[in-house]
C-alpha cells in the first residue's frame, strides 16, 4: 500500500544525477568526511509523498477532478539541464546552440495591451473615485484640482500598458536560463505537476499563480517554468520601487507590474485613493482577457491579500465567471544573499557576478505547483470557513492576568493582513472572505515546498547538536528527521545517497560551521559558528521543518510549562519528568500558545482549539507521551492527588468547589514515555519554537528603553538593535535578532495591546499601553513567554 502511494526518493531524480554533487574538485575535509561514512541501511522513507493536492474541505468538487494525479510517475526535470534532445535538430553545432534553439522552440502566447488602458479609465469603479477626489462645492475649486489628478491617473494608466512582447521573452528566457545554470545546479520541477496545470488549462479559467515571498527571483523562477513547458507566461505583480524608466519599460514589456513613479512602498501606493480601483480595473480586465497572474504573499508584513481581494472581486463583478488558484512553493537550498536583501547597491552586483563566474558549490531549487482549485468554489460555496475572531488581548489577557482560561477557546483575529486602510470600497464579507483566503494560500504554499538537505542538517546542528556532532551521528540523525518529515506528507528536495546528501549539504553550509577531527579516530566533528550572520542563516534555513514539526513543537513547548510549574511548586531543583500531565490542561497550554503564532502554522480549515487538540494527539504519536490508565474506581480528583497530576480545575476557595470535581471526566491523562531518555527528543522539539519566544522575551523587557510615542518603523529598527545588544551581551542566540522576527514580535505586542496604534500625519505611531506600563503586569507577561522556553536563562 505504501508503494502505490509514494514514489522512490532515493532513486535520481533528475536527467543528469550528478547534478547535485559539487562539481569543483572535493575538499580536503569533504574527503576525510567521506572516508568515515558508511552506507546507511534502507529506512522506511524511501518513497516520496504525493503533495500539492488542494483542501477536500473548502474545495471538493477541484478535487475530485483530479488533475493532479502521480499515475504514471513522471519524474522530476532540470530547468537548466538543456541539450539537444530538446530541440528538434541533431548536430555538433546545435550542441552549442542547444539553449538558443529550446527557447526559440517554446511556444509564446502574447499578450497585448491594446485599448486596455482607455477600459480601464472608462470603468465605473474608476469614475466613481475620480468623482470621490474631484467633489469640491465650487466649479472654480473643480478646475483648479483636476489639472493635478488628470496627470495622477495618467501615471497611474501608463500601468496598466503593462504587455509581453514575445521576441524580448524569448531573449529574457534566455539568459536565464544562462544565470540560474551558473547560479544553481539544478532547478527542479515536477513534470506530474506540470500535466496537471496542462489540464487545468482546459478548464479555460485564468490562472493565478500564488507563492510567499521569500526572494526577488521566486516570479521569475515560475515564469521561466511556465515558458519552458509551453505554457501562458502569467503578468506578474511585483510591488517594487524601479527608478530607472530604462529598466521599467523592460520589465513593463516581461508583464511585470511596477508600483507607479513617486511611491517608495506598497503600502504608500495603497494609501492613494485612485491607485486601488485602477489596479482593480485593470486586474479584472487582464482576467477577462484570459491572461495569467502571478502574485506573491508576505504573513508577516500583511502584503498581497490585496490582489486576492481584486481577483476575487472581478468575479463578483462577473467579467470572469470563475479562477483557478494554483499554490506554488519554491525551496532553495542556499539562496545567494544578494536576493534577500532589501536594496542591493551595484557593488553588490558586481561582487555577486564575480561569484558565478568563479563558479565553487552552487544550491539547488525545488519548485512544487500545487493542484489548481476553483476560487469560486472557495468564496461562493460557503465550504471555507470564514469568521472574524476576537482580538488576541481578548483571548490571552484573561489567561494572563487573572488565570482565567474562558476566554481562549475563541478564534484570533488577524484583520491587519487586509486593514480598512487598503481597499476601503471592499465590504465587510469580502474583507473577511479574502483574509481567509490568503490564510490559506500561506499555509497551502508553505506546506508545498520541499524540504531542502540544507534544512536538515542546519536544524539537527542548531536545534539538537549545537555544541557539535561526529558526522556518522549525524547522517544517523539524518535519516531518522528525513523519515519524520515523509511521514507527515511533506516532500524533500534531494535525491541520491546519504553520502552525497551529506557532502553536498555541508559543501554549502560550510562558510557557517566550524570542522574539527575528534581523537584518537580523527572522525570529524561538526559544529555551527558562534558568530551572528552564521547562526541567522542556518535559523533561516529551519523555518521550513518548525512548519513541518508544528504540532509537536507546540506539544513540547505545552509538556515543558507544565514541568516548569512542577518545578515551581516544588521550591525548584531540577526538572522532574515523571508526572502525570492532565489532557485538559495540556489542551489549554497548546491553545494558548497556537493564539501566539504567526499566520500560516495553523491549517485554516481547522479551529484553534481543533489545533490544540491534535497538538495532544501528535505528542503520543511521536512517542513523547503515553496514555496513563486511571482505575475507574478511584475519582480522578484523589488520583491527581496522589499521583501530583497538574490540575487547576480544583478552587482554592471552598465555597466555590463543587461534587463535580470528584466526577470522573472525560478527559485523559499523560505520561512521559521514557523519562530518562525523552528529554532529548523534548530539547529539540521545544527547541524549535524557542527562536521566537526568546525573541519576545526580549524584546518585551527592552520595552522601557524605546522613547513614546515613537513611529512604527524606528520603533522596528530600535527594536532590532536591542535584540542584536541583548544577543551580543549573552553571546548566544543570535537567531532570535533577526528583522523577519522583529516585525513578527512588533505585529504580537500590537495585537496583545501592549503596543498602542495612533494614526496621524500619514504615518504610524507606537507607545506603550497603560495597562503594561505597570511592572507587575509586564512581569506576568513576560513569565508567560518563558514558561514554554525550556531552561530559559
């Protein structure tokens, strides 16, 4: 049964199964690691999962035609690996011209501009807000304004002569494919997925391509796929400050979507109050004309819910009667850092290209198309769950404060992805209805990517070795993660053996660790470098694996606050690990701490409180708990008792207990599996979920040091240095300083009211509530953060 469901992994999986070894000459220390390697037994994760498929709760009807489908298996191509069986020629010169002759073969479907432009200003939405902006009482106030908001529009509407020209496509394909050869070693794509989205053509519903921003070349990676297999290249929308008009008329003529000339950011474009129903307008006319978008999604600055909301929108205004939405998740296993920062100067550049010419160990890409689904199903079929929750102080404030856990059963309220700001004109439903829809997109692109070799070692070296491992640990460690992660339907972006998975891993991770020869074998040990830009890469590296292992790392992370209680009422001393934990309340821990997590971990079909409850379940499946037996003719109340189960249910007041705290409930209760050698397993689990939590603790107790009010974003910078200083002065956790996790700790302080928003003068201000102003709240807070951090210090 296995068989039929997954495919082989450790079989090759490319054209050219060399592709994924180095092909410089091995180093001296990648020799000396490979001579102590064994080959590894066959393990139960031999097989690759089926993944992609889209949710049988909001979508079933998009799954039951089945479009996706691993029958027969098709294998994986190289995007890059182009030769002349790709051409329809034979030849020693057509080896030379191979790429040039492949990318003059593919099918172009272009798409011209045509009088989209004069369409688009004569829509209604676009009327109705140049009524809106040019409403003054007196004819004479209307000749003076409107001069000024004709020549708005017409930057504006110079957008929307966004085309692509199929001759400079084709140049653009080209070369890269030259630069990704020379920046990877291989791209590589699913040819099963590529059927589907073949198949979903014929639905003759426009495609939208949605991927979580990660770099500046995830658009052009899905572009240059599409190209590649004949397939529509989409419009992408790109939301990027471009100065150059030289460069803007280029990328104008590619499809891409620039912000409009005088706007620094999306969110600044957003605030203009006829840039929305323009680019509305103008998606719902690309729709109507058949053409594809790309878009990409960002949790944890609350970008791209935006054009979700416009796609859905020309639906809902009828010039489409229906979108296929199709997830894309895209894993690198080391992304060249010229890509991930904000503003690369042009010393950047230069000192980037030297690096591919130079050549040396390159990364691989993965890149996973999920099966397409209606978005008219989703929204219009009442399938998909959409409520608008409660804000996070509503849920944690009561459970923080005074204990009181009544009130975190509830569903958290994340209506910052979509503010009343951007799109004003969108209703309540609709503002509700396409902030579920970007809920789940995150979590159905994040769940689409593969998990990267580069991944694992970097999360076994920082979250399970960090003082240091043999290699042969190590590769042991490997294999046991790599079954884990194939056990939980998620797909990994390597094939080969476990010595060239090794080498090619620590080939690329090897600017961030540190290699030594451990006596009197000389086996060599691995260790991550202590110093802050290492620890920040491999951090990045296991974000993937915390979204995989979320339910135990929750589950942990809940086990290690109730022990941390035990502790605390037995006067302190170490940790004891066998007791008795109570279902209920290690449900309510979970729960407490899923409310404290970022959009994308929590499936969206799914209830917190549903979260919580598998959370349980997770931990007995991968063997950290076990089910106590409780004699049925003993009340569980005296069996607590006895046997110290952490319970709150029972008052300390007694004129408030009642029989039915001797009432035997339904509820379980929990052992450790093996107290003296779960601890391990418990360390790297809560180890996961402590990046975050240290960061919050943080940057909660260098809260007094910010002046108030202060704007958002020195508040964000501020903020950052403080974390660098605090993991400066410990000399560890750098991983927990990085800006990603700043903004996601800025976005929790708001949502908990310890930060208030104050808008004036077209920008942000911050200042502390008066309720955490005082310290001993703040301290309760900041107790409530440490206790799911095991051994904080």
């Amino acid at each position: 049964m296995v068989g039929q469901k997954f495919r082989r992994i450790m079989d090759p999986v490319s054209e050219n199964p060399s592709s994924f070894q180095p092909k410089c000459p091995a180093l001296s220390w990648g020799v000396k690691i490979k001579r102590k390697l064994k080959s590894a037994a066959p393990f139960l994760g031999r097989f690759r999962p089926l993944v992609g498929q889209c949710c049988h709760q909001c979508t079933p009807e998009s799954l039951g035609l089945k479009l996706l489908r691993n029958t027969p298996p098709l294998g994986f191509q190289n995007l890059t690996s182009v030769n002349e069986t790709h051409t329809g020629y034979r030849g020693w010169l057509v080896r030379r011209v191979c790429c040039l002759l492949f990318v003059w073969g593919c099918e172009v479907h272009p798409s011209p501009a045509g009088d989209r432009r004069h369409r688009v200003h004569g829509s209604e939405r676009v009327r109705q807000a140049l009524v809106a902006a040019c409403s003054p009482d007196e004819t004479k106030m209307m000749e003076l304004v409107m001069p000024e908001v004709r020549d708005h529009l017409g930057r504006l509407l110079a957008l929307t002569q966004t085309f692509i020209s199929p001759y400079l496509l084709r140049l653009v394909s080209w070369m890269l494919l030259k630069v990704f050869s020379l920046m990877f070693c291989s791209v590589q794509v699913n040819r099963n997925q590529l059927a589907a989205l073949h198949r979903a053509t014929q639905l003759k519903s426009p495609l939208v391509y949605v991927c979580v921003r990660q770099s500046g070349i995830d658009h052009a990676l899905i572009c240059l796929t599409l190209f590649c297999h004949n397939l529509s290249v989409p419009y992408t929308i790109y939301p990027a400050h471009v100065r150059q008009s030289w460069l803007r008329s280029i990328l104008q003529r590619l499809g891409v979507v620039l912000l409009p000339e005088g706007s620094e950011s999306e969110r600044d474009a957003e605030m203009d109050s006829l840039y929305s129903p323009v680019m509305t307008s103008f998606t719902g006319e690309l729709l109507r004309e058949g053409a594809s978008l790309s878009v990409g999604i960002c949790g944890s600055r609350g970008h791209g819910g935006q054009w979700l909301a416009r796609v859905h929108q020309a639906i809902s205004d009828g010039l489409v009667p229906d979108v296929s939405i199709v997830p894309v998740g895209i894993s690198y296993d080391c992304l060249p850092r010229f890509f991930t920062r904000p503003q690369a100067g042009v010393m950047s550049a230069l000192r980037f290209a030297v690096s591919l010419l130079k050549g040396g160990h390159r990364g691989s890409v993965r890149i996973h198309f999920a099966q397409a689904f209606s978005l008219k199903e989703m929204c219009q079929s009442g399938k998909c769950r959409v409520d608008g929750g409660r804000p996070l102080q509503d849920l944690l404030l009561t459970a923080i404060l005074q204990d009181r856990m009544d009130s975190i059963f509830s569903q958290k309220d994340v209506s910052w992805l979509l503010p009343p700001a951007v799109m004003p004109e969108l209703s309540p439903a609709d503002r509700q209805q396409t902030i579920a829809l970007t809920l789940h997109l995150m979590y159905s692109s994040t769940t689409t990517m593969a998990v990267m070799s580069t991944s694992l070692v970097s999360c076994l070296l920082l979250h399970k070795h960090r003082k240091g491992v043999r290699v042969s640990v190590l590769c042991r460690d490997i294999c046991w993660l790599l079954e884990e992660v194939l056990f939980r339907n998620i797909d990994v972006g390597y094939g080969g053996s476990l010595v060239g998975l090794v080498l090619h891993a620590l080939s690329l991770l090897r600017p961030y660790l540190l290699l030594a020869a451990a006596p009197p074998t000389g086996e060599p040990i691995i260790a991550p470098r202590p110093d802050p830009d290492s620890l920040l890469i491999l951090s990045q590296h296991c974000d993937l694996l915390t979204h995989v292992f979320i339910h135990e790392a929750v589950g942990a992370c809940a086990v290690s606050a109730m022990l941390s209680e035990v502790v605390g009422c037995g006067g302190g001393g170490d940790p004891e690990f066998d007791v008795v934990l109570g279902q209920e309340e290690l449900t309510e821990k979970s729960l407490q701490l899923t409310h404290l997590l970022s959009p994308g971990f929590v499936p969206p079909c799914q209830t917190a409180h549903g979260f919580a409850l598998d959370v349980v379940d997770s931990m007995v499946r991968c063997g950290v708990l076990v089910m106590e037996e409780v004699q049925k003719d003993t009340p569980v109340c005296d069996f607590m008792k006895k046997q110290g189960v952490l319970s709150w249910a029972v008052s300390d007041n007694p004129d408030q207990s009642s029989d039915s705290d001797c009432e035997e409930p339904d509820a379980r209760s929990y052992k450790l599996s093996q107290p003296s050698q779960c601890p391990e397993l418990l360390f790297f689990l809560c180890s996961l979920l402590s990046v975050r939590l240290r960061a919050l603790c943080w940057a909660l107790e260098s809260l007094h040091y910010l002046p108030s009010p202060i704007t958002e974003r020195d508040c964000l910078s501020q903020l950052h240095t403080h974390l660098k200083n605090r993991a400066q002065l410990d000399k560890a956790h750098y991983e927990s300083s990085s800006i990603d996790l700043v903004r996601l700790v800025l976005r929790t302080f708001i949502d908990l009211g310890v930060l208030t928003e104050d808008r004036q003068r077209g920008d942000v201000y911050l200042d502390v509530s008066p309720l955490f102003s005082q310290c001993a709240h703040k301290v309760k807070l900041l107790q409530f953060f440490k206790q799911f951090i095991y051994m904080y210090n």
